[in-house]
C-alpha cells in the first residue's frame, strides 16, 4: 500500500487498484495537497499496470466538497494561474474503467469527481448535490456539464439552482447511480464489480469503455462505426478465439491479452 498525506493506495494482485480519499476530519474536502497527491497517485495506478480503479473515501463522506477555508482568499488571477482544477480531470481521461464506491457526502467537487466514474455505486444513506450557488459560484469541476448529460437540463437545473441534495435512491432513479446497496456494503460490491472486469480481455474491456463514451460524444451514425471497427478489431487477438471457445466448452475463460 502506497501512503500520501491525504490519500492512501493499495494495488492488488488482482490488479485492481483501490483509491482511498483519507481527510475524513474534514469529509474528505479537496485541498490542493489532495489535488497533487491524486495526480502522483493516478500516475502510480499505471505505472502499476492496474485494470480497474476503485475510488473511494474515507470516514463519513465521499468527498463534502472543495476545501473551502484554503480556496476563500485565492483571487481570480491565482485560480486562472494555476489552474487548480483542471488535475482532477485526469481521472476521468483514465484508460481503465473506474468505479466510484460513495459512502456518505459527495457534494461539490466530490459530487463532480464521483461522476467521472465509469460506475458509481452508492450506499443507502449516501447524499448527492452541487451546493456551490451558495458559496457565490458554480460548479468548476464538469458539474454544469456532466450532471445535465446525465440527468437532462430540468433536473440539471433544479439541483444547481436550487443547490438541494439527492438521496442515493432519487441518484439512481436520474440515472447519476448505478447501483445502490447497503452502506456497509458499498466498498466490497464495488471491489467484487471490480475484480470482474480485471478478469475479462483488457483490450475488450478498453474497446468497450471508448465506444460507450464515444455515443456521449458523437452522433448514432458515427458512434455506430467505431463500434463496428472496434468489434472488428477484437478478432485479431487470441482473446477472442479462448473467450469463444471456453464458452463452447462450458468453462471459465483464461484470457491472456495476446
């Protein structure tokens, strides 16, 4: 397991890599410390030549949001300077799937970083929402744009607007959730979605995240001919030939990304 000040990781055998937010005392607020150690993290989640990314938070939240004692003072030519928003981003440009397991809060910013998992699976008791109108800003992190992709412009509006927070059922039935399950069950759901997909053809499971991601970005048309050339793709490597066969033969596939 690799310690940060703010953040903790451990990659297993299995090859998935699980990604602990640890400022529980302050819910996981996103200092800039945390920025920094997340990005040497994700660095290190690669090098580690992980296949899946479990992303979660210590204590009593996901992520309450911006850390907003450091962030109050800071001037507009500082935030434009450094730009200190922008690492996060690096989580969702992440070539393996990601999966976020939301214990508690996860507001703000860490409402934000939830929605660039791939799967996000939450507690009973987890709380969703974009409270920044409050503060006398907006979302800064994907929320104006993520969550009205996810939800549509009405219920886009109504949680930025009005700031409000959603229950993990009311995430789910807006499509921000994909599953919900008990809050003592979150992490180990999410590490056993995780290690599933650690145990399928890497090159399948990255065919499939880009051209999920691609119908987000292009038109039905076009997202149908990657798709097409990405399915075609898949048949020159031997993953194809031990998935198929292992299926005729009635046993677990050993897939070697050959």
């Amino acid at each position: 397991m690799s310690e940060y000040d703010t953040l903790t990781l451990a990659v297993g055998d299995d090859r998935v890599a699980l990604l602990t937010l640890n400022r529980p005392t302050a819910l996981n607020a996103l200092s800039s410390q945390m920025m920094r150690e997340f990005t040497e993290a994700l660095d290190e989640v690669t090098r580690a030549d992980a296949r899946v990314l479990v992303l979660t938070g210590a204590g009593r939240a996901f992520a309450a949001g911006a850390d907003i004692a450091e962030m109050r003072d800071r001037t507009f030519g500082e935030m434009t300077d450094a730009d200190h928003l922008s690492a996060w981003e690096r989580l969702a440009a992440l070539r393996i799937p990601t999966i976020g397991a939301v214990n508690g809060f996860a507001l703000g910013g860490g409402c934000e970083i939830a929605m660039m998992c791939d799967l996000l699976f939450a507690g009973e008791g987890a709380s969703f929402g974009q409270p920044e109108i409050a503060l006398g800003i907006i979302p800064g992190i994907g929320g104006t744009q993520r969550l009205t992709r996810v939800v549509g412009k009405p219920q886009a509006m109504d949680l930025i607007l009005t700031g409000r927070r959603i229950d993990a059922d009311e995430a789910f039935r807006l499509g921000l959730v994909s599953r919900v399950v008990p809050d003592d069950e979150v992490l180990d759901s999410a590490m056993t979605a995780a290690r599933q997909i650690a145990g399928f053809s890497s090159r399948a499971v990255r065919a499939a995240k880009e051209c999920v991601l691609r119908a987000d970005q292009t038109s039905l048309s076009e997202g149908l001919l990657f798709e097409r050339r990405w399915f075609h793709s898949l048949f020159a490597f031997a993953d194809q030939t031990e998935g198929m066969t292992a299926f005729l033969d009635k046993r677990p596939a050993r897939f070697s990304d050959d």
